[in-house]
C-alpha cells in the first residue's frame, strides 16, 4: 500500500511539475537607480514569444522556493571579475544572474540603443544560460556570446531572435528542471510524513 501511494505521488509530482515547466520566477534586487519594468516586459515578450512565462518578483518578496533564478546587481564591477561582460549566470548551479549595470549601460550608448532594452536583452540571454543549464552559446541570435552592432540593432528593431536550437534546448533545459524539483519536492514530502 505505502509503495502505490509513493509511487502515484511520484507521478502526480511528476505531472505537476510538467505543468509548470513552461513557467519561470525570477527574482530582481530592488534598485531604484534603476528601472526594470520595461525591461522585464520586454523580456517577457521575448519568452512569451516560443511559450515560456516569466514571473517578475522583487527580490523583498521572492520566494525562498528552490526553483526561483535570483538577479542580483552590481555597479561599478572590479575591472578584473569577468572582463568584458554585461552578465554572467552560474547554470549548473541554477539560480544565480549577476549583472554589470554599468557596463550594459556603457554598452547601450555605445551602440545607440536605450539601456532598458540592452537590459531586456542581457536578462533574457542570462536567464536562457539558467534554464539551458549550459554555458552555450550560438553564433547568431540572442544567445550569441558577445554581440557586435548588428545584434544592438536587432534589439531595437525586436529582431535579435533565440535559434531553433536554442528554442529546444530551453525546452529541455525547462524539462529537466521541473522534472528535478517535482523529486526534490516528492522526497521532502515523503520525509515529513
């Protein structure tokens, strides 16, 4: 009897989290140097376009949910950590974005694009890496690993696009995760009983 009702748990959890695997939380620090609502949206459409939702939370009212990606931001970053980066996501470990404010905002004016869109961008590619789970890149498109003029003005134009390849591997990636959690969450279940 205990092994049917682990295993149909198991299978609901399974289930559920299938369901939920096209939805994504993120958490971002509240700056107010800063505004993030139209790069958030922009973000958004970006997903929305091959079906995956985001959930914007600031960071005073995230969740401390496992499955959660925390952005966090740094101005002003030591020359030395990770030259030349807008960005950088830890996706093996799977939660962890750390923006360069500074230098998106630099990268945005030397390309003539408004910041909040270079932003969107940078927060769309770095999510990508964590529902990836990979430090891909591509040669083209929104996942390609340092973008020249023409993707700037893919950005403004809403050109810069993900590759189909892309596109599968955040699906995998999405898989994956919900399929991880929905056992963390079954076992932790199975525990407190």
């Amino acid at each position: 009897m205990r092994i049917t009702a682990i295993m149909t748990l198991a299978a609901a959890a399974a289930a559920f989290g299938a369901a939920q695997a096209r939805t994504v939380k993120v958490c971002m620090e509240d700056v107010h140097q800063i505004q993030v609502a139209f790069a958030a949206q922009t973000a958004s459409n970006i997903f929305a376009a091959i079906g995956v939702e985001v959930e914007w939370r600031s960071d005073r009212l995230c969740p401390s949910s496992l499955d959660v990606i925390r952005v966090s931001i740094s101005f002003q970053p030591d020359e030395t950590q990770r030259p030349n980066a807008l960005a950088y996501a830890l996706p093996f470990e799977g939660s962890h974005i750390v923006m360069f404010y500074d230098r998106v905002k630099h990268s945005a004016r030397s390309f003539s694009v408004p910041e909040n869109e270079v932003l969107a961008y940078v927060l769309v590619h770095e999510i990508t890496h964590i529902l990836q789970g990979l430090n891909h890149h591509s040669t083209t498109g929104i996942m390609k690993a340092h973008w020249k003029s023409a993707e700037y003005w893919g950005m403004h134009s809403r050109a810069l696009q993900f590759t189909a390849e892309d596109v599968d591997l955040i699906y995998r990636g999405l898989d994956s995760r919900a399929s991880r959690f929905a056992r963390i969450n079954a076992r932790a279940f199975l525990t407190a009983q």
